[in-house]
C-alpha cells in the first residue's frame, strides 16, 4: 500500500499539482477506475492491474516519461513539499477506498492544450479545471 500511495501521489503532483483539491482527486479517480476494469477482466487489462503499474505504464501518463518536463520532479520531489503533501493525502484517501465516486467511470484524460488521437470524436463526461475526462474509451 505504501508504494501505492507514494507513486500515486507523484502521478498527481506530476499531472495535476496545479489544479484545485477536486482536480487533483478526480486524476487519482481515473487510476482507480483503471484498476477496477482490469479487475472486471479477470486482471489482465493492457495498462496494468494495480495501481504502481498503471501510473507507470509507458506512454499512459506523461508525467513518467522520462523525457517528460514534469519527470524530473515528480522523482526529486520529497515530502517537506507542500503540494506534495497535498498529492499525499489525496493518494492515501484514494488507496483507502474512501473518496467518492465523481467521475462517471471516466478512464482517459487529457489537459485543454493537447488533443490526443484517442480523444478525436469523443465527448468528454467532464471536465475538471484545465482536464477533460472520458468514460468512452475503449
């Protein structure tokens, strides 16, 4: 559970340490709803089964890739950070099955600068400070 909360509290300070309390939960409430379909499918779904490998899956989240800006200091960021702290909350609440069910399922996500190739068609469920969040992805 440890290593849980701590690689997720880094994917949201990686993804979203800018975005309000809400903003921040619901980044965290994407990896939840990613871990519960791989569950429903027996555990095996392709961007990993808990909640360490699907943050760290390869091209999911940019923040892990290591030619990501945010990389570099969502690895050095230590908990004396107070942002940090706040991304360690949330993850611990997440992890503890106690934050609430406010993103209708969504799976994917992107922020309102980029329009990934996934995204093309799509209607997000909503959308979160600078984030628009979909629940129709296959």
């Amino acid at each position: 559970m440890c290593k849980d909360v701590d690689i997720l509290a880094r994917t949201i300070y990686g993804e979203a340490r800018g975005e309000s309390l809400i903003g921040k939960e619901a980044i965290a409430r994407v990896i939840l709803y990613r871990k519960k379909k791989a569950i429903d499918a027996g555990g095996k779904f392709w961007w990993g089964n808990d909640i360490a490998e699907i943050c760290q899956k390869k091209w999911q989240l940019s923040c892990w890739n290591e030619s990501d800006p945010n990389y570099k200091k969502l690895i050095s960021i230590d908990e004396t950070d107070e942002l940090f702290k706040i991304c360690k909350r949330v993850a611990k609440k997440a992890v503890s099955g106690v934050m609430k069910d406010f993103l209708y399922g969504a799976t994917h996500y992107h922020t309102k600068d980029v329009t990934p190739k996934w995204s093309a068609g799509k209607i997000p469920c909503i959308i979160i400070g600078h984030h628009h969040f979909y629940n129709d992805i296959a």
